[in-house]
C-alpha cells in the first residue's frame, strides 16, 4: 500500500500554523476517508502529513487537493519522494479570498477547513452545486471560498459597513477578472417600507454558473428573509465576544457588548436549524472562553440537529490569541 506525504502550505499566520498540525490530520480523518494511519513526519527537517491509501484515483487526489493546507503531494518510494500532481480544486483564482485584509478577519485557510468537514457530514446527495448559508456572513471570507470551491454562497449581515465592503469587492474583483457576470445592490421592501439591502450575483464559468445572494440584517430574522429556500449547509463563525472593529462581533441579544454568544445561538439556532435540508449539515466555530462545547452541544441537539461526537470531530480546539481559543462543532439535520 502506498504512503503518501502531505507537504502543508506556509501560513502567514503564524499563530494559525504553529497549531494546525493536528487540525488538519483531523480534518483529512473526516474528509478523506480512505486515507488511513494518519500521522505527522519529519523528513530531513521538513514537517509532513503522511497517510496510507490504495492508488489514489481522480476523485482521490481531487479530495487530497481541497484540504485547506495541502501545498503538494508526494508518494513515499524508498527513501526517495515522487511528486503526484494534484488538479486544481478551485474554480476561481484563490486571491479571491488573499486579497481582502482587515482586522478581525477569519483566517482564510480555517475557514475552507471548516466549510470542508462540514460538507464531509452533509448525507445528502448533490444535485449541483451545494447551497451554502453563512448567516454571520461579515465581509464575506465563508461565500467567497464557497464560490473558490465550486458552490454558491448565501449570507445575512447585520452590519451595513461590512455588507457594503463585501459587494464593492465582489464587483471590483470579478470585473477586473473579467468574469462574465451581473452583480447588483438593491433595496429589500416590506410593506412598502425599505427594510434594507440585498446584493445579488450570478458567474458563467466554464459551462457553469455560481449564485451568491446576501442581505442586511438580523441573523435571527434569517428564515423571513430567504423565504422557503433551504440549504445543504450552514458554515458561520459565531461572535467571539471580543471587539475586532466591527459590532457584528460583539453584539448579544440586548444588542450590548456580549462576552459570550450564547444569547445570540439560542435564538438564532433553531431558525437555522429550519432553513437546512435534511441531510444537511450546520458548522460552527466559536470562542470556547465563552461558552462551553457542552452547552453549544445542547443548543444543537434542542434546535433538532444531532451533533457529530467522538474522534477526530472533537480534535479542532485551538488558539487564536490570549483571549480566543477556537473550536468547531458539526451538526446534522435528520
């Protein structure tokens, strides 16, 4: 059987990539199935991921090419390393998500890994490509590595500075591009009354065409702004109850500066519980500092959704900075 070695890409963040070893042997555990004694090895000072494998086919190496850290894929002859070319997993350039630098934003690579075991736990068989919800959408890092990854990207965004940031990139970039597309901001009326804004694009690439859709907004208002349509998954990161510039961090149900989002999850879990489809699958990274994965295992199993326990789903807990240790949890829809 043969070995293969996984080289990491470099990150920037250096906090992010002195914790990511065993973040990302969990994440090939969950996505990659077929990949098996999976382990951290040293080679002549260089750090891999090395796992086990039959031959690995087309879908294979495609599922190795989209874990968030993989840089290049070699297979172990010897003592010797052959390089295995890798297809390229996305379906834009990857800038999409490099360009965009602000405080407060989500590491871009933890954000494809969780978007990937989310989907990893999603049952339900695809009928094109998936419909992903971010419904704390911030500037827009969750749909724009939805699109990166050949899916469309749907968000709720209570700050109107941030939702206004997220389009004016999206336009700029797929005009610089040169992606054929349309991309409009317009306002969203009930009853006559503006209530705020909703920007909507759609991309032709390559025989295929990407949808993202997104609103101002109160996330716990998610349901009555997207109607009936549902959703393979949700992919979010809920507010760490530290201030990064922006309110939609810190907000709680009061609307006051909140150290915990546990206010906010319980109201706004079973709303999206009801816009996934069955057999989809919610994921969500938070702040453990503020609230226990106990609780937020709690809060899923009595919104309706059953939490993926045990092994490699409980192995993300890492540390973002002295005031943040992040985890993720997995939740499936029946």
């Amino acid at each position: 059987m043969p070995r293969y070695l996984m080289l990491r890409t470099p990150s920037a963040n250096r906090v992010y990539a002195g914790e990511s070893g065993p973040l990302t042997a969990a994440e090939l555990e969950i996505t990659a199935p077929f990949a098996r004694d999976i382990a951290d090895v040293d080679i002549a000072g260089v750090d891999y991921l090395a796992f086990d494998a039959d031959p690995l086919g087309e879908a294979h190496l495609e599922t190795v090419a989209r874990q968030s850290a993989c840089f290049a894929l070699f297979e172990s002859e010897g003592e010797l390393l052959r390089p295995v070319r890798l297809p390229n997993p996305f379906v834009l350039d990857d800038d999409l998500v490099t360009i965009p630098k602000y405080q407060g934003k989500t590491n871009e690579q933890f954000t494809q890994l969780l978007m990937g075991v989310t989907l990893a736990a999603v049952t339900r068989e695809p009928t094109g490509p998936r419909q992903i919800l971010d419904p704390l959408a911030g500037r827009g890092t969750t749909l724009s590595t939805a699109l990166l990854l050949g899916n469309d990207g749907y968000g709720v965004e209570g700050d109107a500075k941030s939702f206004e940031q997220m389009a004016s990139f999206l336009k700029t970039y797929l005009r610089r591009k040169r992606i054929k597309h349309t991309a409009d901001v317009r306002p969203v009326r009930r009853d006559g009354k503006s209530i705020g804004k909703r920007f909507d694009a759609e991309l032709s690439l390559d025989g295929r065409t990407l949808h993202v859709s997104s609103f101002t907004g109160d996330t716990r208002q998610s349901a009555d702004l997207f109607g009936k349509k549902r959703f393979d998954a949700i992919v979010t990161d809920a507010p760490y109850g530290v201030a990064h510039g922006s309110t939609t961090d810190v907000r709680g149900v009061s609307g006051k500066r909140d150290r915990s989002p546990a206010g906010l999850l319980r109201d706004a879990l079973p709303v999206w519980a009801g816009q996934l489809m069955h057999g989809g699958a919610l994921g969500l990274s938070w702040n453990t500092f503020g609230l226990t994965r106990e609780d937020l295992a709690s809060m899923l199993t009595d919104a309706g959704l059953t939490v993926r326990e045990g092994g490699a789903w409980e192995q993300f807990a890492h540390r973002v900075d002295s005031s943040i240790r992040r985890d993720l949890i997995v939740a499936v829809k029946p």
